[in-house]
C-alpha cells in the first residue's frame, strides 16, 4: 500500500496559496479531491517507501516528517528523556509506568502532534516553552513521591491514552486541551 507525502503536499498548497488544514488526512478521496482543486496532482505524493513504518493510525500517517531546524533544539528535549534524565513527565510516564522506551509508538505520535499541530497554533509556542519549564519540577515532585508509579500510570492512562484516542481520531483541538489542563494540573500536584 502506497505511502502518502503530506508533508510535500502541505507545502505545496501553502505555495499555491491554499491552506493546509483543510486537507483531509482520513479520507483519501477529499485529501485527492482537494488536492485536485489546488491544482496539484495526487499521484505526485505517494510512494511506497515508508509504508512499512506506517501504523496504520490517521495520526501517524497523516504527520509525517519531521518538525523544522528552527524549533527542534530546544523541542527535541522535550518527550525525549531517559530514565535517569528526567526533564519530561510525558516521557517519564512511558518510561516508568510502562517500561517503553524512547521510541514508542505513544512518543512517536505526541512527538508529531507537538511539532505538526500544537506548535502551528496560537498559543502552541508558549504552552511547549510553558511545558519545558515546569516538567522537570513536575517529574521530580512526582519522583519523591511514595506512591510516584503509581502517579506515572494515573498520567499514562488519564492523559496520555486519551490524547492518543483523541489524534488518532482527528479531535485535536481536544487533546491539545486535555494535554495542556493535565500539565497545569500536574504542576499543582501537592508533594
């Protein structure tokens, strides 16, 4: 099964002067449609390499690529810590709730949905700057905790799942709501 370019086709309809975020990622036949009224051809973005990576989720195949140069030193800190470097709580919930490593599938898709979705909003700066500055407070108030693995699987299966649910269904306004409201709530989590 082909793979499909968003990235390059994204692009493409930023230069015709189209917007981007009315391209369908769920439905091939609207993304073909809409592509078609750009006056692009959708034949030009697939491919069948890379379809083995795919994992089948809408999320997953729909952010492809990776986030730009300008953004991803201080980003690729974030979501990307190890069991001993305990600067993100996302990572740290993975890591010590459910023993995955850093390249999981649920980090794998929070990772895009932060450079492809949060990052492109309003506010999407701010609140990743806001997150980098509160989660390793976050993880070592969490970490001195009695019961810190258990707290680790509250945010595994309270956040975490859910934002996933909610991407892999389109919703993300939602899980961009629900991802922001647990950090602030975990922020003010009494030791």
């Amino acid at each position: 099964m082909p793979n499909f370019d968003y990235e390059n086709a994204k692009r493409d309809i930023l230069d015709n002067g189209g917007d981007p975020d009315f391209l369908d990622y769920n439905h091939a036949d609207k993304r073909d449609s809409y592509l078609k009224g750009m006056g692009l051809n959708p034949g030009d973005y697939s491919s069948r390499s890379g379809a083995a990576k795919n994992s089948g989720s809408s999320f997953s195949s729909s952010f492809s690529g990776s986030s730009s140069s300008s953004s991803s030193s201080i980003l690729d800190s974030l979501f990307s810590a190890s069991p001993s470097d305990d600067s993100c709580f996302v990572t740290t919930a993975c890591i010590r709730a459910r023993g995955l490593p850093d390249d999981c599938e649920e980090l794998t898709q929070l990772r895009r949905f932060r450079d492809e979705y949060v990052l492109r909003t309003q506010d999407g700066k701010e609140d990743v700057d806001t997150y980098y500055r509160l989660a390793p407070a976050v993880v070592e108030k969490i970490n001195a905790r009695a019961d810190s693995k258990e707290v680790w699987e509250r945010v595994y299966t309270e956040m975490i799942l859910p934002c996933l649910a909610f991407i892999r269904e389109g919703k993300y306004e939602q899980a961009y709501r629900l991802y922001k409201e647990y950090t602030l709530t975990l922020a003010d989590l009494p030791e």
